[in-house]
C-alpha cells in the first residue's frame, strides 16, 4: 500500500510539473558556445516550449554551468528532466546527485510560489517513492544527495526516512549504513557537497546515533553493520581501538 501510494503522489507532482511549467523556454538572448556546449540549432530547441529533447542535449542542458540564466533554462526542461530522474534506463537517472546541484545553482526556492511548490513537491514525492520501492538501481542514499543538494538540507529528508515504517525503508537503511561507513568511521562526509559539509556530516552522524542502530536491530540487521554503526558514534581511540574496528586503512 505506501508503494502504490507513493507512486500515486509522485505521478501527481510529475504531472503537476509538466502543467506549471508549461510554455517555459529559456531566455531569448541565452547564448552558449558551439564549441563546447552544442549547435545553435539545439540551442534554438530551448527556446521552443514543449519540444522533447533528446537524451544527450537534455544532459547537457541540465549539466552547463554558464548560463546566462540557469532558471530559466531549468524551468524549460523540468518536466522532461523529472520523468527522465524517475526512470532508471534514462540516461540522466545515473546524474542524479549532479542533476541536484543543477537545481540548486537554479535557485528554484525563489522563484514565483506555485513553481517553487511544484518543485518541493517533486522531489518529497520522488524521494518517498524512492524509500518503499526495491529497484537495485535507485539507491536510495543516491536519491537522497539530489535533494539534500537541490534543497540545502539534510533533516527534512532524514525525518521522512525516520517516519516511514515499511520493510523496504529499513533495507535501504541497512544499505546505505553499509555504503557509507568507511568514510564516516573516518569522519567524512559520504558524498560531495555544495552546501555545509561539517554541518551535514554532524546532522547525518547524530540521526545514525539516536535513530538507526535501534531500527536495525529490531529488523536483524547483521552483527557486523551494527557494530559499525555503533562505532560512528564513537570518537578518537574510543573508536580505532575498539575490538570490532573493521581494520580500514584510510
């Protein structure tokens, strides 16, 4: 049932996407060199509403940084680039965390009230459908750097997570712990960030502490990933010398 739900919502916010957005074209006057970026044939493609781009050109639409006016240029491939996130045989699907730095430089909160809405709701909307569904290729701590990258917050997402009781949310749990110890047992981040990496490190740190180690447990998770995740709660000595140090050399 959360699953049907889930994809329920995120069918909603995609096509509410697709009715905010459209008739958005990017600025008349952007410009991008042909030499590096594409010809001015696609460029042209940018300022037409509506036309499909293919798969290349909507990566490297998304992708340029130089735009004169990025937003603009998002607002005009949101509902392609949305649908192309949420399919795992897309060719965007496996950008995901760059795609939220995309969003980010759009500065999407601040544009006009219904477009930022149909945005967040997009991304709470992937997010909780990425949680309950098995799908091998959408990791979900993949999933989560997008929005922590396009948002520029880590809690909101986290207390989803913490929230959602479901067999699927505690398995990717157990796999996301299990992805990210080794850089946290060395007190680093376990992805690259645009925003406050000391900030999410303490944020993603604290939540593992008081919220995961019980919830494995009460699903049986592995002796191993527990005793992993009760190192990260460990500092100093107290964790390089504990007898369940897994030996990682850094």
């Amino acid at each position: 049932m959360h699953a049907q739900r889930a994809q329920v919502r995120l069918d909603a916010a995609l096509e509410g996407l697709a009715r905010v957005f459209r008739g958005a074209t990017a600025h008349p006057e952007e410009y991008n060199c042909e030499c590096h970026w594409g010809s001015a044939e696609e460029l042209a493609l940018l300022k037409v509403p509506g036309v499909r781009l293919d798969p290349d050109l909507l990566r490297r639409a998304w992708w340029a940084p130089d735009w004169t006016d990025h937003g603009a240029v998002l607002r005009r491939i949101l509902p392609q680039l949305a649908g192309a996130l949420v399919d795992s045989r897309s060719q965007s699907f496996r950008y995901r965390d760059e795609i939220g730095v995309s969003l980010a430089r759009g500065h999407w909160q601040e544009w006009p009230r219904e477009q930022a809405a149909a945005v967040r709701e997009f991304l709470h909307a992937f997010w909780a459908r990425t949680l309950v569904t098995p799908d091998p290729a959408a990791s979900v701590h993949r999933t989560l750097v997008l929005c922590v990258e396009a948002s520029g917050e880590l809690s909101p997402w986290l207390d989803v997570w913490e929230a959602l009781e479901h067999p699927m949310a505690d398995r990717n749990l157990a796999e996301a712990v299990d992805t990210w110890d080794y850089d946290l047992l060395a007190d680093e981040l376990p992805w690259s960030t645009w925003h406050d990496k000391d900030e999410q490190l303490a944020v993603l740190t604290a939540w593992l502490t008081r919220h995961a180690s019980a919830r494995l447990r009460a699903h049986n998770a592995p002796d191993d990933l527990l005793q992993r995740l009760r190192l990260i709660s460990l500092t100093g000595p107290a964790r390089w010398h504990d007898p369940h140090w897994p030996g990682y050399t850094y």
